[in-house]
C-alpha cells in the first residue's frame, strides 16, 4: 500500500528501511554494493531501501512510491521493467544464458553495437565499467611499451582497478609504486596537457577521459585531444560510460566527430542488466585476439561476459535508442526539469544557491552555502525535503520513462524543499533542519 508523503520532514520517517539499513551493514560492508547507493550518502534516517521499480517510479519497503531521478546509477534509462528490454530477457533466459562456446547472440550484439558506434571497428564485452576501462589501459600499455596512464583529473571516477582508486582519498591497499604510474591532466587545458605529455616524454601510453560531463567541451578541445595524442604516439580512450547514448546514439563521440582509438560504454547499454564493453580501432582490439603475430595481449576474459539475456537487453536498449529517438526525448525531459528547477529556485530566492548543471539528458544540482560554496549540509536539507515530498534524486538524471506530470511534480517539491532553504540561508545555519548528520563525500579517506 503507498502511504501519503507528509509535507513535514520531521513526521516523515521509513522505519522499515532503517531495519532494512541494519541488515544490509551487519551482512555487507558499507550496507551497498556500489558506495554511490550507501546510507551515508543520504541523510540520517531517510535512505530507503527499494522494494521494486515500474517506468519511473520506484517503491520503497515502507510502501512509499518516488519519482526516481540517476536510476540505477544512470543505467535504467528507459525506465524500470521496459517491456521491451524484459522480453528481450526473458526470450533469451528460456535458451540458456551461458555455454561453453560463443553464442550467435554474441554476434548478433556486437553487429548491433556497431552499427549504432560506427566509429568503433571491434567491440568486447564485460559487465562492468572498471574492467572495460582497465582493459583499455592494459591494451594502451601493451601497444605503446609504455608504463603512465594520464587520466583527467577533473573527471570523479574510471576504475575500481588500482591504476586509478591509487589516485583518491580511498587508497589503502594500492602500492605507491602503482600509484605513481598514474598522472593527471586538466579538463578543456590543451597546453597543460602538452607540458604533461613533453615532461613524460614517450613515457605515457595513454589520455583517458570522459570526452564531456557537466561542463561542454571547450571549441576544439577534443580536436585537440586527438592531434596531441597522434604527435605523441599515446592512444586516445573515451570513458563513455555516462556519455553512451545519452549524448547521441553513437555517443559524444558521434556528436561531437572526434574518434577516439579506444571506448568504453555501460550503464544505458542493458537498461540495468550488467554489460559494458571496450570498443574500438581493429589493430588496437585485435592485440587481444589470436590474429597477430605478435605477443599476446590478456584484454577481457570474462566468464559472464557474454550471458545470452544481457546481450539481449544491449540489442533491445539500441534498438529502442535507435527506433524511438530516446537520447532527444531524455534531452527534451531534461530541459522542461531544467526550466522549472531554476524558475522554482529563483522565485524562492535561493537560485544562486540551488543551481542546476549539465547537458539535459544527464543533469545534476549543487547546493551552495551563504558564500556560495558547495556545501553538504545543504544538500542534505534539500534531499530530506525531496524524499519528503516523493522525489528520490540523487541528481535529476532524467528516464525515458518519465512524464511531464512527474516533471511538474518534482518541480512543485523543489520549489517547497527551495522555501525551507531559503529560510537556512536567512538563518545562517542549515544545522536545525538536517535531522542528523550532513550527507558525506563517497571518496573520503576515513569511514
């Protein structure tokens, strides 16, 4: 049964969740499987715990229903539960889902993959985003002969992997000589870049990057990118695993025309089922195949890589992309969720300080404080009043699923959760309504 969000935050609590929080910590460590969904990441007492998902809505275990915004980290970008993506699924689930040969499905996916990614010559599979970006590096290094990986400094998260984790505030247990093998260049900077690549001179086998994220690419940066990588004989890799569809159907890399030599793609690709994939140049790509003569290169061997049921949900996801013109429709939501966030802010008084950033189809929001620096307690404020009026949005990553009652919705809750910020700012001090300690960073050094 879904019970009525209460208008105040202090009556409105999820007791079954909490129990829920409880046992999710006792069994797993940090209470999630990915620290982005932990506890801490919400304030005090008001993390739900999902029951289920429809389109884009989503039900918590206390029976409360939300708009749901970042669906799935971003991967459900259709919506929970697509019909299309679920045939897809079960079809291939009444075959089997794992043999000990290649299936025809694993063609028929990377054909589909490609035609939709013309850019890319060959594609592998996997199921997570860490070991297709670590595959990238490997590949780089294994062509080049060279040991640095210069990652964009301004870009949150590549890998698991220790090439990159040794490089934030969480890297207990990556040796330092790891760690030093890594080095970084500022986003939209070519000439920081170049002094970077001159000083590593043919030391560094690769730029990673993903090629736009809240901010657009400056006028020829990409361009850019790719000229410097060529005189300096490094690859160019493409993290597109937000950009992958939600940019175009052949990713920022179709719109924006520059061509990377490798790219990595996930989260939209399955429509949350787990498949990621490395794709590009066939000399690069073939390194890791067994026609060349050369020394071998281990790319990606994954024994779940090639289940039949999430290749099934990739070829329904493009094919939906393609068919229904899904990336201008998450463009067109997140423009009317844009407007209507920045009005409602604006007219409570608080739109220098509840700001909205990024291309529609991947929006997300900062809460500054009084001196319009970025602030967690504030975003705390903010999300208890969204959770209390039924808005779950970690950001305001838009679903396809979503429609424009759900917009209006989200804008009538922001523009309430806006008063009682305003009423923060006023009184210098957001702490008496917080409920409890402030949302923290993921990447932190202690617990």
């Amino acid at each position: 049964m879904v019970t009525e969000h209460t208008e105040a935050t202090e009556e409105f609590s999820l007791p079954r969740s909490l129990r829920a929080n409880e046992r999710l910590h006792a069994l797993i460590p940090g209470g999630a499987h990915t620290y982005a969904k932990g506890d801490d990441q919400y304030p005090e007492g008001l993390a739900p715990v999902i029951s289920h998902g429809r389109g884009a809505h989503v039900w918590d275990v206390d029976g409360n229903r939300y708009v749901e915004y970042g669906s799935g980290l971003r991967s459900v970008s259709l919506g929970h539960a697509h019909p299309r993506v679920v045939e897809a699924v079960r079809r291939e689930l009444d075959r089997g889902s794992n043999f000990v040969r290649p299936s025809v499905v694993e063609v028929e996916a990377a054909e589909r993959f490609l035609a939709t990614v013309p850019t890319a010559e060959m594609v592998k599979f996997a199921k997570n985003g860490s070991d297709a970006t670590t595959a990238a590096v490997r590949l780089a290094r294994a062509a080049t002969g060279r040991p640095r990986v210069a990652i964009c400094a301004d870009h949150p998260f590549f890998s698991v992997d220790d090439w990159f984790i040794g490089t934030t505030p969480m890297s207990a247990g990556v040796p330092a000589a790891t760690d030093e093998l890594t080095v970084a260049f500022p986003y939209g900077d070519l000439a920081a870049t170049e002094e970077l690549l001159t000083r590593y001179q043919d030391e560094v086998a690769c730029l990673i990057l993903e090629p736009a994220t809240h901010t657009e690419p400056p006028p020829g940066y990409l361009a850019g990118l790719r000229e410097l990588a060529d005189r300096h004989g490094c690859v160019l890799v493409f993290d597109e695993m937000i950009t992958g569809f939600r940019w175009s159907e052949a990713g920022a890399q179709g719109l924006y025309g520059v061509v990377p030599d490798l790219s990595t793609f996930g989260k939209a690709l399955g429509n949350g089922c787990a498949v990621s994939a490395l794709a590009g140049r066939r000399d690069l790509m073939e390194l890791g195949g067994l026609r060349h003569p050369g020394e071998r290169v281990f790319l990606l061997s994954t024994t779940h890589g090639a289940e039949t049921h999430s290749l099934a949900a990739a070829m329904a996801v493009l094919d939906t992309y393609v068919e229904e013109g899904v990336t201008a429709r998450l463009h067109a939501l997140g423009e009317r969720l844009a407007a209507g966030v920045r009005e409602a802010a604006a007219g409570m008084g608080v739109g220098d300080h509840v700001v909205v950033r990024g291309r529609a189809s991947n929006l997300v929001f900062a809460t500054l404080d009084e001196n319009r620096q970025p602030s967690q307690p504030y975003r705390t404020l903010f999300l208890r009043r969204l959770l209390a009026g039924g808005v779950l949005a970690p950001s305001f990553v838009v679903s396809d699923a979503l429609g424009e009652a759900d917009i209006d919705h989200t804008v009538e809750v922001v523009a309430r959760a806006c008063a009682v910020y305003r009423k923060a700012l006023d009184a210098g001090d957001p702490t008496p309504w917080l409920g409890g300690r402030p949302v923290k960073p993921v990447f932190r050094r202690f617990a």
